[in-house]
C-alpha cells in the first residue's frame, strides 16, 4: 500500500505539472490554484469508545485526494468533486474481539485490553471516497496566496481493514473482520493559507455495522498540503 501510494503520488505530480505547463503558455504567470491535488495528514481517534480502550497520541493516517474545481460565476466560490483513498490507523491498548450474541445470532464486535506486554498494537481501515465540496477563496494577495476555506461530504467503501500486534515472539496480522462498517458517509472541512492547512473529519456511520458492534464513532484533525 505504501508503494503504492508512492507511485500514484509521483505519477500524479508529473501529470499536473505537465498539464500546468500546457495550458499556461507564459510560465512567468503564476495561475489561480485550483486545488486540485490534496494530501491530508492526521490523527484517527474514536468517540464512544469504552474507558477501557486507550487510544495513543501517534495513531495517524493519511488520504490522498484527486478533485476538479467549478468555479460559481464570478464569484469566490466554487463547487468541487473527486475521489480519494484514506488510510486510518488507531494505535490502542485493545484488540478487536467477536463474540456470539444470541440476541442478534450472529457475531458481536467489540474490544478487548491486552493482558501482555506488547510493543506495537494497531487497528488499520482503508477507504475509498466519492468528495464533494464547496470552497470559498479570498482574493490572492501579492505574492499569490489566498485563504481557502472547504466543506464537504464523503462516501466511501472499505477496501481494507486489518490489526497489526507485535510482541517479543513476533509479528501478527489478522484481516477478517466481517462487522465492520463496509460503506461509510461522513462530513469534512478543511481551512488553508496557500498550500498548507488544517483539516477535519467526522464519520456519521459507526465503525461497525449496526447493531453489529460498539457504536464507536471515528473522527481525524490534522494538516493539508495543496501542492497544486
């Protein structure tokens, strides 16, 4: 995944900047951003957790985005939509656990605190998003910048989701968690200065499915770079 993600990153900064050359016949120009291209860094978090369950400070994550931008009019605002793929990570003290529930006759997930020593414990999903945003830019000042400020919606389906628990006798991954919430909406803002900003998440379904699980909900803040 990571390879991954590094290859569509410069293949998509090759693209852009060709394209930004190509339509820009005067290089010396500098044109409007149009945000167009999106990395989000950030710290995953759950609300309605129980007391039990101790989230770490380091459970960070990352997205990638790809939007077109509609300018409305003449006006400072627009309109964009894009896709993206967002990979969360919560380091915890807890391990995903199913139990049966015969009120349900069917598995029941929840979380468990480790009783042993351990070194590394993370509980990974991954996403791909459908955005949508509506942005707001100020004029550009002197040197090219703007305040940009975004709000917006996303609907995603999992495409990954697997915890990772590493001890002194080894490493350990499990991927089969059938209870966790396959398609996910939620809400997101984001507020820049020219290329760098802050950014925010708000998952409006559980991280498991319905009555399937603990009604945690997942949440992310942290910084966006808009290189182009």
């Amino acid at each position: 995944m990571k390879k991954f993600s590094l290859l569509v990153f410069l293949l998509l900064s090759q693209k852009f900047n060709f394209s930004q050359t190509e339509n820009n016949p005067n290089p010396k120009q500098q044109a409007p951003s149009q945000d167009r291209f999106i990395v989000d860094v950030f710290h995953d978090n759950w609300l309605n957790k129980p007391d039990s369950i101790k989230t770490k400070w380091y459970s960070y994550g990352v997205a990638v985005s790809i939007l077109y931008d509609y300018p409305i009019e003449k006006s400072n605002f627009s309109f964009a939509g894009g896709l993206d793929i967002a990979c969360h990570n919560v380091h915890s003290n807890s391990i995903l656990t199913n139990r049966y529930d015969s009120t349900i006759a069917g598995l029941y997930s929840g979380f468990t605190p480790l009783a042993t020593k351990y070194k590394k414990n993370k509980f990974s999903t991954n996403y791909g998003d459908a955005l949508a945003e509506l942005r707001y830019r100020t004029r550009p000042n002197k040197k090219g910048y703007s305040w940009k400020f975004a709000l917006g919606g996303r609907y995603g389906y999992l495409v990954n989701v697997h915890d990772f628990y590493k001890d002194a006798s080894g490493k350990y991954k499990t991927f089969i968690f059938p209870n966790v919430t396959k398609q996910r909406y939620g809400a997101h803002f984001r507020a820049a200065y020219g290329r760098v900003g802050i950014f925010g998440f708000y998952s409006l379904t559980n991280l498991f499915e319905k009555k399937k699980g603990l009604e945690i909900i997942p949440f992310s803040v942290g910084v966006s770079v808009m290189p182009m």
